[in-house]
C-alpha cells in the first residue's frame, strides 16, 4: 500500500477555554486498542432523525398537490414547456449552493426536504395566507394600489415568513447537521430555490400565451439576471438560525429567528420595489441595487466558508492533542490543499469511498465538539462523539491497517 497522503502539521493548539476530555491519558497519546475495541462495538449516530423523515414526507406530499394543482389549472403542456425554463435558474442556484455546501455536504435527505419544502409547502402556504393577509390590509392595499401592495409588502411577509418556516422546520428536526451559518445558508438557499422554481412556472406561464417578445423578456429577467434573488433574501434566515446553533444559542431560536427574518424581508421589499419606488431606469436599478447586493453574497459566503474551515481545524486540532488525530490529518481535513492531496492518494490507491467516509465523519466530529463546547445538549453530544470516533478508527483502519494516527 502507498504511503499515506502527505500534509503540512500546523502547530493549531487546543481551545484552552474549553478543555478536551481525552479519551486516553495526555501522556499517552497512541491510541489505547482496548478503548478502541469498545468504541467499534458503538452504534454510528442515527444520519436521519424521525423528525426528518416525517417533514420530508409531509414536504413531498405538499410538494406533490402543488404539482397536480399547476397541471389542472396550466395543462400539462403548458406545464412541461414552462417547467423545462424553469429548470434553467434552477440548475444555477443549485449548482452555486452545492459548491458552498463542498467543504461539509449536508445530508441528501435534508436538501431535498427543504427543496420539496419551498416548492411546495411555501408556495401553497403563500397563496392561501397571501390572500388572508390581503384581506387583512385592505385598507392598505387600496391606499398604495393592489400590485404595489402585493409586491412590496405582502410578498416580503408572507413568502419569506413561509420559506423561514421551512428553514425552522429543519433546523428543529435535523439538529446535528445544522451546525453553524454555512449550514444555514444552504438549507435556507435550497429552500428559497424550491420557491423560486415554482414561482418561475407561475411567471413563465402568465407569459407563455404570448409565446414572443414578453416569454423571452420574463425568462431573461427572472431566469438569467436575477436567478438568485430569493436564495440571497432566505439565506438571511438560514443565517441567523446557524449563528444561533453555533453559538450554542438554540433556546434563543425566536430571537435569531426574526433577527433573519427582518433582513429577509427587507431585501425582498428592496428588490421588487427599488424599480419604481427608488430607481426609475432598470439598468441603473439593476447596477446600482441588485449587482452589488449580489456582489456583497458572494463575498460573505467566501468568508463564511473560510471561518469554518478554521473552525474545523481549531476542533481537530483538540482531538489531535489527545491522540486521535495526527497533525497531517488535521491539514488533511481543514485545507484545500490537504483535500487534494487526499482525493489523489485516495484515487490512486481505490480507496474513494472509506476516504470520503473518513473525511465527512471527520466534518461531523468537529461540529460535535464545538457543539460541546458551547454547552448544547451536551451529554447528546458525547454519545454522538463516541459514536463517531469510533467510525473514525474503522476508517482508519480500513485505510492504513491499524486504527493509530501516523506518527503518534
């Protein structure tokens, strides 16, 4: 076997004010095989909660009464024609969220329920509680004019309080795989594309009757220059309820909540109203407004993405002191060039698979020991982490032939 992919030990100490209780003595850092021989006979950590399964099949079976909806009041024609256009800002939001979600894939189970979520269970919620929200300002909504009204006040409120719901729902239900911000935004991106998904039929379709100059003009507008407005507006949520878990702030959820809710909103009113209300030129709404807004995303998410990468590194580096890690591993997990190296050695060598399991096992430890470290269901937690350094030895072993770190 080739030797074991190489890395750059970076001296990355334990967090002094949250002290590792290390599985074998400091003095002894090798791994101790008799607690190794308990830890396999561990169960893994369950990868899908009850209450995951039962949100995703209610999302599924919402999403699934939209669709029958869409078909019998568009015609399944129609439907197809407008679906095939959607698919197109579609692919892009995903694609984008993908790459966010690289460095710590989120489960497949929880993405597609907060996909079937926002394209289903947000647009129906929308339209039922759209129109009781209309009814219920009136007043306001003859003031200010119904189209005005319905764009700038009661799509922020109502779409983005039905989306937000969503990421609560998950954020409930799918707690050990909704550690931190980037998590956040990734579910409350994902949810937000479901959203914007079925909304773009309904668009589309209003257009497809014309079947020229205004199909074409709609596709381009919602399709190809804004695709990922909603993604941008819903990640405020995502955000903030990730900000709560890392904290170790999930008791403080309705706070957190509404402290992303309101940004949400905010942007949404912004982008429906700033033609009109604020820029009278489209081109210069669109370069003053919506570029720069998304400009500002892309930059937040780079350095989002960059604090967790030395999150990760910080938690492994408290395991690499008592002996479960090496210093290499540590590089190997927490760096670009540590995974690159890994993916080679392990393409080389055909071992794809336990290196991906070794390697996303690795992701979870380090989000349960900061989810230790702030104090958040903590016996929960080192159930969870035993559990999962006992997959990490089986990894190792799988990879290496012995469950001891290199070099320790």
């Amino acid at each position: 076997m080739s030797a074991y992919p190489p890395g750059d030990p970076q001296g990355n100490g334990a967090d002094p004010t949250a002290p590792l209780t290390p599985a074998w003595p400091r003095d002894e850092p090798a791994v101790d095989l008799s607690l190794a021989a308990r830890l396999a006979k561990a169960r893994a950590p369950r990868r899908y909660s009850p209450g995951l399964v039962i949100v995703s099949v209610l999302s599924v079976l919402l999403l699934l009464g939209v669709a029958i909806w869409l078909g019998t009041v568009l015609g399944t024609g129609t439907l197809f024609v407008v679906g095939l256009l959607a698919l197109v800002p579609l692919a892009l939001c995903l694609v984008a969220l993908r790459w966010v979600d690289r460095w710590d894939p989120e489960p497949r189970l929880a993405l597609w329920c907060a996909f079937a979520w926002g394209a289903g269970a947000s647009i129906a919620g929308s339209l039922i509680f759209g129109e009781a929200f209309g009814k219920a300002f009136a007043a306001l909504a003859a003031a200010t004019g119904p189209d005005l009204f319905s764009a700038v006040v009661q799509a922020p409120v109502v779409e983005e309080t039905m989306k937000g719901i969503g990421v609560l729902l998950i954020f409930a239900v799918a707690r050990s795989h909704f550690d931190g911000p980037v998590d956040g935004i990734v579910y409350g991106g994902t949810i937000a594309a479901g959203f914007a998904f079925t909304e773009n039929i309904l668009y589309f379709s209003d257009a497809y009757a014309d079947a020229g100059s205004t199909m074409i003009q709609v596709f381009v507008l919602r399709g190809l220059f804004s695709p990922f407005a909603h993604v941008m507006f819903t990640a405020w949520t995502g955000f903030a309820l990730g900000l709560a878990a890392q904290r170790g702030a999930r008791r403080l959820w309705p706070v957190y909540f509404l402290l992303g809710l309101l940004p949400a909103m905010v942007g949404h009113f912004l982008w429906n109203g700033g033609m009109g209300l604020i820029f009278q030129d489209f081109w210069t709404f669109y370069l003053l407004l919506q570029v720069p807004l998304f400009i500002s995303a892309v930059v937040a998410v780079l350095l989002l993405r960059r604090a967790e990468r030395r999150l990760i590194n910080r938690r492994l580096a408290d395991y690499a002191q008592a002996g479960w890690f090496s210093p290499e591993e540590v590089t190997m997990f927490s760096t670009r060039t540590g995974r690159r190296q890994a993916a080679g050695w392990a393409a080389a060598t055909g071992q794809r698979v336990p290196m991906r399991g070794f390697t996303r096992t690795a992701m979870r430890l380090a989000a349960t020991r900061n989810r230790i470290v702030a104090g958040t269901r903590r016996e929960a937690a080192l159930r969870d982490e035993a559990r999962l350094l006992a997959l990490i030895l089986r990894y190792r072993t799988e990879l290496t032939g012995t469950p001891q770190a290199p070099g320790l």
